[in-house]
C-alpha cells in the first residue's frame, strides 16, 4: 500500500472516522473496539430473550396465571412460588451472582469486569434454562404434595437473572470475607424460613 494510503487511514483511525471504505482500503488496520456498554447491553438482551423464548416454548406465562403480580411474595404456596418480581428465591440468586464475580476472577483474573459480568449473566441464563425443565422440576417437587414447585413465569425467571447481577456487582471489591459470611448467613436464613436453600435444595434433589 503506498505511503499515503497508509497515512490517510493512520489518519481516519485516529479522528474516529474509519469507514466501511476505509477498512476496505486498510486491512492491516484492527477494527474499533465495541464500547464495553454496548457489549453488556447486547449479551444481557441476547441472554434474556433466549431465557424468555424458553419459557415461552414450555409454556409459561410473562405474569402469574392464578394471582396479580407483586413486587415482591414471602408465600412459597404453588400459586405464588417463583411466580412474582422478588421472592426468597432472590436472595439466592444475589448469592450466586457474588459467587460467580469471585469464581470468575479466580479463573480469569486478567479478564475486564464487563467480560466477566457477561460471564455471570450467561451462566444465570443457562441456569434458569435448566431450572425450568420438566426433569429438574421434578426433582424438587414431593410428587404426593399439594403445593410445588411448577417452574418460573418469565417475569420471575428475569428479575432472578437481574438479582444474579446485583450480586456480582455488589461482590466487586468487596473483600471476600464478608461476602462469605453474608452467603453463609443468607443460605442459613433461607434454610430457617422456607426451609429451602442451596444445601437442602441439592440435598432433595439428589437424596431420595
């Protein structure tokens, strides 16, 4: 490429002004760099879109069937249960995000926080998918009792992701005790409650 070819696309990189025909003209130029916003916007609106269709695919309801939507829902009964914006349930998904934030800097440590957090929201994607299968339903439910679990309606299924992300982002520079101890204390509350939880849930599910 002669000299002033070169220049002139030196030139455009910089001011910002590399257009299609100048990529063309310059393919030893690297293209820009997609803003790390844009990044996370894309990856949170890929992520639950495909949850939603999901859910819609299964045939599940954006809102409750059975009652109004509420912001948030202390019931754990079949009617309510995963139903609403905010539930117990949501204090475990903050959990699990923070637990993601560490997990990801230990295997990444070189990796940009946007790139971990889309990490974070691709693995609480992958788990509402999973979640919400007929199979993994069934093993959370007592199949002889009257109020169970029958999977989250896509608002529920939405909000758990964005409390996935809360919890990632309060965990960021937060030294690590504390948000073990705040897991800890929050996993032993769930358990005290509603008598659910990271353990016990695992525990019922694998136990017979």
């Amino acid at each position: 490429m002669p000299a002033t070819a070169q220049a002139s696309c030196r030139s455009a990189r910089r001011r910002g002004h590399l257009r299609y025909d100048h990529i063309a003209r310059c393919p030893h130029l690297p293209l820009p760099a997609t803003p790390a916003a844009l990044e996370v916007a894309i990856g949170i609106l890929f992520v639950n879109g495909a949850v939603a269709c999901w859910l819609l695919l299964l045939g599940r309801g954006v809102l409750p069937d059975a009652v109004p939507l509420q912001w948030w829902s202390a019931s754990t009964l079949r009617v309510d249960n995963s139903q609403h914006f905010a539930d117990f349930y949501s204090a475990l998904h903050a959990v699990w995000g923070a637990a993601l934030c560490f997990v990801s800097r230990a295997i990444r440590p070189e990796a940009t926080l946007h790139r971990r957090f889309l990490v974070a929201i691709g693995c609480s994607g992958v788990w509402e998918v999973v979640e919400n299968t007929p199979f993994v339903i069934s093993l959370f439910n007592d199949p002889a009792g009257l109020d169970v679990y029958r999977g989250d309606s896509i608002i529920n299924a939405l909000s758990d992701s964005a409390f996935v992300a809360l919890g990632f982002l309060a965990a960021h520079k937060r030294a690590r005790w504390i948000v073990i101890v705040a897991g800890v204390s929050t996993e032993a509350a769930m358990a005290l409650m509603i008598h659910d939880g990271f353990v016990l849930g695992t525990a019922r599910a694998l136990l017979p």
